[in-house]
C-alpha cells in the first residue's frame, strides 16, 4: 500500500493554478459579455454541458481530466481560503437568474443556469459539508419568497394542474440546495407573517392538521417538506432540516405548528404499515424526530419527549418494523435521538419534562445498554454513531457513573481474549466489536471522561488494539478500522492527559508493556509502540495516523521520549507514505538512535508485519530490514544472536505456514548479504539439515506453493556459496538434500519458461546462460 507521490503536497502546488483557471470558466460560463460602453453583465439563461463538465473537473491539457474540487475530499480544510472567491459568485448568478423571465426556448446540450449552480454546490457540499457552504448563500429575508416560488415551479408532481415549461422542472440537485438556502432563511429574526405576501393557502399535506393562523409561507413550506421527506435523494434531509427550523421558530410555535407537526410525525410508527409504503417515507421522519431533539430544549419539546423515546423504543425493538431498522441510516439516526433524549433529560434545567419521565433510571439505563450492544454492528457509520454517543453522554453524568462505563466498554474487550504470559491470542474475538469498543475508548480520551486510574487498563486495550490483525477465510487482513481507532485514541490521550498524569502511571499494571521492561515510562512506552507501527504496518493510513500520533506525544511531552525531537524528524508524517522505504530506510535511521528503538523494530519484524506479512514484496523488504538493522550492532555475539533467533523460528514454522518460512530465509541470506566475509556464517548451511523439516514435499505440493520455497532456498544458496566452506559439497549432493532437489527442479523450470518466450527472446535468454556456464566453467573460474 504505497502512495507513489504525495498527494497533499502535490494538490497544494496545483491549488493556485486550478483556481484561477475555475474562476476564469464560471465567469464565462455564468455571464455574458458586457455590451461596449457598458459595465452591467447579465447571466446567461442556459449553461453548456461542457462548460459545466469543465467547472467541476477541470479539463487541463490535451483530455487529461484535472478535478479542482473532488480531490478536497480527503482535505476539505484546504478548500476554505477559496470558497469566499468561489461561492459568491455563483449565489449571485442565480439570484438574477431568478429576477429573469422564464423562456420556452430548449437547447440539446444545455442546462439551465440555476441547474448548472446547483450542481456546483451540491459538488461542494459534497466534499466540504453544507454546514460550511449554508454560510456562503444570501440570507436576505427578501428572497425568501422567491426562492420559495422557484422551488414550487420546479418540483410540482405528476399530474398537477399547473401547467409546465420543460425547462422549470428542476433536477434533484435543484431541490436540494433549494432547501438548504430556505432552511438558512428561516433563522430571519422576523415573524413570517410580516413577509409573506397574501395568497391562497395551499392544501395541506395529508395527515397534517395546521393551526389556524399560519402564514402562508409556512403553509406552502410544510406542504414542500412533507412531499420530499420521502424522496430517496439527499433532499430528504435538507427537508426534514427545514421542517425543523420552521416548527422551531418562536412565531411558529406560538401559534402552535409545533404542536401539530410532532403527533403527525408520531403516528407514523404507530398505525398499521402499508404493504406500499418506502423505506426513505420512514428516513424522512426519523430525521425530522432527530433534528427536534437535537436543536430544541427541553421548554420547547419537554412534553413530547416521552412520546419521542417511546417511538424509537419501538422501532429498535419491534418485529414489524425490521425492514426500517435494517437500514444503516435509520439504526444511526435512532442513535442520536437516543443520545440527545437522554442528554435532555440529565441536565439541570429539565423544564417541561414529565416527571414520572425523570423518575425512572431506566432510560439511561436502557440506552447506555443499547449503544453497548450496537458496537458490533456490521455497518460502520452505525458503530461510529454509538461510540460517539457513548462518550458524550459520560462526559455528563456524574464521575463514579462515568468510570462504571468506561469499565464496562473495557470489561467487553477482555471477551475471547487468551494470554500467554505478554502474548495474547485475538483469533476468537469480532473485529466489528473491537473496532466499536477500541473507538469508544478513543473518543473517551478525547474528553477526557477517564480518570487517570482507570488509564493503565485504557493502555493495554490500546497497545493491543494497535497491532490487531486478524485473518479472513481467503487469506485478507482484517483489523485496519481498529488500528485506526487506536491511533486515534492513542493521539487522543497525548493531547488530553498532561505529562505528570502520565508519568504517573505504574507500567507494571499494563500487561502489554511486559517487553519494554520496567524502567520505561508511559510516554516512552507508547512512543515505541507508535514508531513500530509507522514503520511496519501495511496500511498507509495506519502507518499516517502513527506517525501523528507519534509527532502529538512528543510534542505535548518534550524531554520524556529518547532523541524525541530526531525521531519525529525521521517518522514524518510525509515520509511514511511509501511501505518499502519506510521498512528498509526510515526504521534503520530509527533504530540508529537508540537500542531501544532498535529491538523493537526487529522484534516487530518478526510478526505478520514484517516476515509473515502476506504479500511477498512485504517479506522481501523485512527480510532486507533484518539485515540492515543487524548492521548496527557493535559485537559480533549480538549479530549471531539475531541469526540464531531466526534459525530457532524457522525451526519453529509449522508446514501450512508457507509465507513465514519465506520471510525467515529470506532473511538469512540477507544476513549473508551483509556480512559475506564472515565465515560463521558458514553455519547456515545447517538450515538444511532434517532437523528443519524442508523435505521434497515443499518443492512439489501446489498446496505449499513451491514457487516460494524454491525463491527462498535459491536465494539462501546462492548467497552461502559466496562464503568459503569446506561443506558445501556435502550440502549440495544427497537424496534428501533440500538444495539438492531444488537443483533438480531448476533446470525444469528454467526449459518450461524458455518455452512461453518469444524467439528472438529465447535465443538472447539461452546465450546469455551459456555464457555463464562458460564463465563458471572456466580453468580461470574453477581455480
């Protein structure tokens, strides 16, 4: 997993140049050009598809396609300095757009202006967040209407009796961004009734019994929420979003559209379901229900709070409504009304709450249980939503309650978890469980919702979260949401916990910093913890995340981490990024700076990070990192030490474990490789020896992959034979010599590979080995 440049760095060179080319086509595109003598532009009526197409990916030399706004996505920060340059001018386009007269005239190849803008922002809110883009649109309360009436011209259903052009049916971009710019507009301080104009009250939507009094623009809003909370496009949730700022407004709940609304919202749940009914029907309202409880107080909604609860109770729980809460969006948005129920019903001031309501711990109780249970759902944005939850909610209540949570998310990762003195066994546990419950963890640091004596047991969850892997049926690696989840927690406590509290802590109670010995602090501890991790593990998100966890610690706590301000120099985050420099070049100048860093990286290596790692070139650069690190050591004794705790793991590796037995002779022979001059390397030979188990069926079973352990003894040969020793006949000849069979199979291979090429190619091949034959075979050569 290697990022072949930089992408970060190489969108921020290209930043300037693409903004000024974007600016340069909306001006074009949305414009027109001023008549001679004149300073006013007027908009263009209709935008070319291929002008749009060049707006949201920009079209740089030749068809090569350079997307300006799409690669934000995983830097939407990066994007904010533009958005002033950008945004503007397309909110003003549209609004003289709507100033226009709408002709009949319809081009091939075109779209309308306000389809045009729209999809812009949507693109925008897309990669930035509406939250961000909302701020940029006009909030005039003059244009409130308007922009009312353009939505109703474009979204009028089939069958209406109003008559259409082809051009005013909207697209669902349209909607969308229409909605969210009127649910900006209803946070006007005025009341409604003082800016809307006096016109026939449409028929409200079905179930709904408005007040008397309503303004008409609120009557012809609720009448546009409640046709699109059922649509299956992101218009539903800007809908509901202003639906709920609508039914939130001091006027409006005066006259008591609040009150109607909830009970219509309610009953929805309650009545027998339609066989005809759509899943987004019950999305619509379910986030209309959550938007409530997550805006209002406890005066505004404190009555209808039980009633609210009481549906989500049984959406969650009910048989007949399975198919809703099948659906990953529902399941997330029960978890917020469920969150902010609970959050409403525990702060001081509960206002209109029902008592008997307040009384009962069973809500807290019920809900804290539920979220513990949802931790191991099988869809992420569910698990994300539940850990979130969890930790808001104790960071509220009281330290002692607080502490019985954390300990009961901690007591679930000792689940199916089996010790072996400081190893652990984590085949027998969900990685869906651990991910939820190690980012619970993370984002209790983040609060700072443990007290520091519960942080000893936080950090062996941590260390163990930190290398989890596990293996699917195939073969994958699974546990990379956990690792990221750790990191998170991991940067979380550095930033969150002050060095004292750190130091503070007894390394002895942390039953994974059993290797590390002692002596070594907390912060020393984890900061070995994190380099391993950035130099060896195969996801270049985990391998980031690390290394900024490892730049936070350290920065955060200077002069309690050995050569800190080096070793984040070296593990920059930046320089991560490519898995094959990071293995072989960043961990032999990590361990340059000390012992400590040196060990763990070759004890790390040995793991399915380095020599089991799955993928051959992964091996092969553990294997070179090996040999590199063995480098580094002063006395002779340590080197050989190094080679015979290979040589015992190799002893060691069970049959079916193909890839390990690769790593490992890999590795010997890039021992040799660095040290040909020594002759106690000659040593090596034994490696062929019964006593290691490399029989004839390793060369010839499919199921053992033959094709690695013929690469690996090749290797390891070739590399031997450069050392002078008096055995290397003995190890070269005999019926059950390894060396012997892969010799014997070599030459097969090689006239079955001859084969498949070219003939131009065969013959260049063919002479190239007599010429070596030639050279071995020579009076000068054998000498």
């Amino acid at each position: 997993m290697d990022a072949a440049e930089d992408e970060d760095l190489a969108l921020q060179r290209t930043t300037a140049s693409s903004l000024s080319a974007l600016l340069s086509l909306l001006t074009t595109a949305l414009w027109k050009r001023p008549a001679d003598g004149r300073s006013v532009r007027h908009v263009h009526r209709r935008v070319r598809n291929r002008d749009l197409d060049r707006i949201i990916a920009l079209t740089a030399q030749g068809y090569h396609v350079v997307p300006f706004i799409e690669p934000f996505q995983e830097e939407p920060q990066l994007l904010d300095v533009h958005l002033k340059k950008v945004l503007p001018p397309l909110v003003t386009a549209y609004l003289e757009y709507l100033q226009r007269p709408i002709t009949t005239v319809v081009k091939s190849g075109t779209v309308t202006l306000s389809n045009a803008v729209c999809r812009v922002v949507t693109t925008l809110c897309k990669v930035r967040g509406e939250k961000v883009i909302i701020g940029f649109l006009n909030n005039e309360p003059r244009f409130l209407e308007p922009i009312l009436d353009a939505f109703e011209e474009g979204s009028q259903p089939e069958g209406s009796s109003v008559v259409r052009v082809p051009e005013a049916q909207s697209t669902w971009e349209e909607r969308y961004v229409l909605l969210l710019w009127l649910s900006h507009l209803m946070l006007a301080p005025f009341d409604l009734a003082s800016i809307s104009s006096k016109r026939p009250t449409p028929k409200h939507y079905e179930g709904v019994e408005l007040p008397v009094g309503l303004p008409s623009v609120a009557h012809r809003t609720v009448s546009v929420c409640a046709l699109h909370l059922s649509s299956a496009t992101k218009a539903r949730d800007a809908a509901a979003k202003l639906l709920v700022r609508l039914s939130l407004r001091p006027d409006m709940r005066a006259v008591g559209l609040l009150n109607s609304l909830i009970p219509w919202s309610l009953q929805l749940f309650r009545v027998p379901l339609k066989s005809n009914t759509s899943i987004h029907h019950y999305l619509g309202h379910l986030s209309f229900l959550g938007g409530l409880v997550a805006l209002a107080n406890s005066d505004e909604i404190g009555a209808f709070i039980p009633s609210i609860y009481s549906t989500c109770r049984i959406i969650a729980k009910e048989d007949a409504l399975l198919f809703v809460r099948s659906s990953a969006l529902a399941k997330k948005l029960i978890i917020k009304s469920f969150r902010n129920i609970v959050l409403l019903c525990i702060q001081p001031t509960i206002g209109a709450i029902p008592s008997d309501f307040l009384d009962l711990d069973s809500p807290l109780e019920e809900v804290i249980d539920y979220l513990l249970n949802v931790l191991s759902d099988r869809d992420t944005p569910v698990r994300y939503a539940a850990s979130k939850s969890l930790s808001v909610i104790a960071l509220k209540l009281d330290p002692e309650m607080a502490s019985e949570v954390v300990g009961a998310v901690l007591g679930s990762l000792q689940q199916d978890v089996f010790w072996d003195g400081p190893s652990r066994n984590l085949t027998a546990v969900n990685p869906l469980f651990w991910h939820g419950l190690t980012l619970t963890l993370a984002h209790f640091l983040f609060r700072r919702t443990p007290p520091t004596a519960q942080l000893p047991d936080i950090l062996s969850a941590l260390l163990m979260a930190l290398t989890f892997e596990q293996r699917s049926a195939t073969g994958g690696s699974i546990g990379t949401n956990v690792r990221d989840a750790a990191c998170f927690g991991i940067w979380s406590l550095s930033r969150r916990y002050t060095t004292q509290e750190l130091l503070a802590v007894d390394t002895s109670s942390i039953r994974a910093a059993t290797r590390h010995g002692q002596r070594s602090s907390v912060i020393q501890m984890l900061a070995v913890e994190l380099l391993v991790t950035a130099c060896l593990d195969p996801a270049g998100n985990i391998r980031r995340g690390s290394s900024a966890a490892l730049q936070e610690l350290i920065g955060r706590h200077p002069d309690t981490v050995h050569e800190g301000i080096p070793l984040v120099q070296i593990v920059d985050y930046h320089a991560v990024g490519l898995r094959q420099r990071v293995m072989t070049e960043i961990s032999f100048s990590a361990a340059s700076l000390g012992k400590i860093y040196r060990n763990a990286l070759f004890d790390g290596l040995f793991d399915w990070r380095g020599v089991g790692a799955p993928d051959v070139l992964s091996r092969d650069a553990a294997a070179e990192a090996i040999g590199r690190l063995s480098t580094l050591e002063v006395r002779f004794e340590v080197v050989m030490g190094m080679v015979n705790r290979v040589k015992q793991r190799l002893k060691t590796v069970a049959d079916r474990d193909v890839e390990e037995r690769h790593g490992l002779m890999m590795s010997l022979a890039s021992f040799i490789d660095q040290y040909k001059d020594l002759k106690q390397l000659a040593i090596l030979w034994s490696v062929f020896d019964e006593s290691f188990n490399i029989t004839d069926r390793h060369f010839t079973s499919t199921a053992l992959r033959p094709e690695l352990t013929v690469v690996a003894v090749s290797t390891l040969i070739y590399r031997l034979a450069q050392i002078p020793s008096i055995n290397v006949y003995s190890y070269l000849t005999g019926p059950s010599s390894p060396a012997e069979t892969a010799l014997q199979i070599a030459p097969d291979a090689a006239t079955a590979f001859v084969q498949w090429l070219p003939p131009k190619e065969r013959e260049r091949v063919v002479e190239e080995w007599l010429l070596k034959v030639t050279y071995f075979l020579s009076p000068k050569t054998m000498d």
